[in-house]
C-alpha cells in the first residue's frame, strides 16, 4: 500500500470511529456487497466451493446454504461420516447425542478427536458444512487417521 492508499485507509478508518451514520452506512454497504455475492454463488461440488462464512450466520445465509447443497442438521443420520468443510477437516461424524460432529484433528504432529458444531448452531466458532456421506475411499482415509491416535 503506498502512502496514498494509507492515508486513505487512515481517514476512513478515523471517520468510522468519530461519525455514527458514516459507519452505518458503510456497514450497511459491506453487507449487501456480502448478500450479492452469496446470490450469486454456484451449487457446492467440492468442499472448497464452501465460501468463509460470515459470522454470525443469519437465516439468510443459513438458507442459502442449504439451497447449495449443504445437508440441514435434521437430514444427518446420528454415527455417519460426512464430507464437508471445516477449518481443520474435511469429515466429520454426526453424534446426536452430543448434537456435534466428532472429527479427527491434526495438530503439532498428531492427530486427536475434536468437536465442533453443524453450522445450524452457530456458536460463533468454525462450523462444519456438510455435503455428503463419506465414499468407501474416503473411510478409508479416515480408519488411517483413526489408527494413528494415541
């Protein structure tokens, strides 16, 4: 950024800060560039298709998606492995019980079991978006995670 572009980032950061309506109206602006582009997005194939969700979710984009091809949380059949995306994982387990998928994480070598939530329960953490049941290839891959936990 040269000096230009940051003393423009600098006055726009300064009037967000000092004039309400100025940041309100930016604010509003910022949401429905966010509104359009969700719009306009193409079914999921892939679990990289998956944009970053806004946090937190609103029902717009909670709707939006299932309208794409994520599975709502009263599809999920409780113990089934499910492809989709997550910060730290492609798969998840659906524990009813818990009401969360179980996950295997891989962390400073290792790999350990973790929780977190359907993205239906926003608890403003990472949520998983699921997309599919596991194929057989892909169990696969998660018995070899598995197997490596200590």
């Amino acid at each position: 950024m040269g000096k230009d572009g940051f003393a423009k980032w600098t006055a726009h950061r300064n009037k967000l800060k000092e004039d309400p309506e100025y940041k309100k109206q930016w604010m509003e602006s910022q949401q429905a560039k966010l509104v359009e582009y969700w719009k306009n997005l193409k079914p999921f194939v892939d679990e990289r298709d998956v944009p970053e969700l806004p946090n937190p979710l609103n029902e717009f984009f909670t709707q939006r998606l299932i309208e794409l091809g994520a599975i709502p949380k009263s599809e999920l059949k409780d113990g089934a492995w499910y492809y989709g995306n997550f910060r730290n994982t492609e798969f998840g387990k659906w524990n009813e019980t818990k009401v969360e998928f179980d996950y295997i994480n891989y962390s400073f070598g290792f790999f350990y079991w973790d929780t977190c939530n359907h993205f239906e329960d926003d608890n403003r953490f990472a949520l998983f978006t699921p997309l599919r049941e596991v194929t057989d290839d892909e169990m696969k891959i998660i018995q070899e995670r598995i197997n490596s936990i200590r």
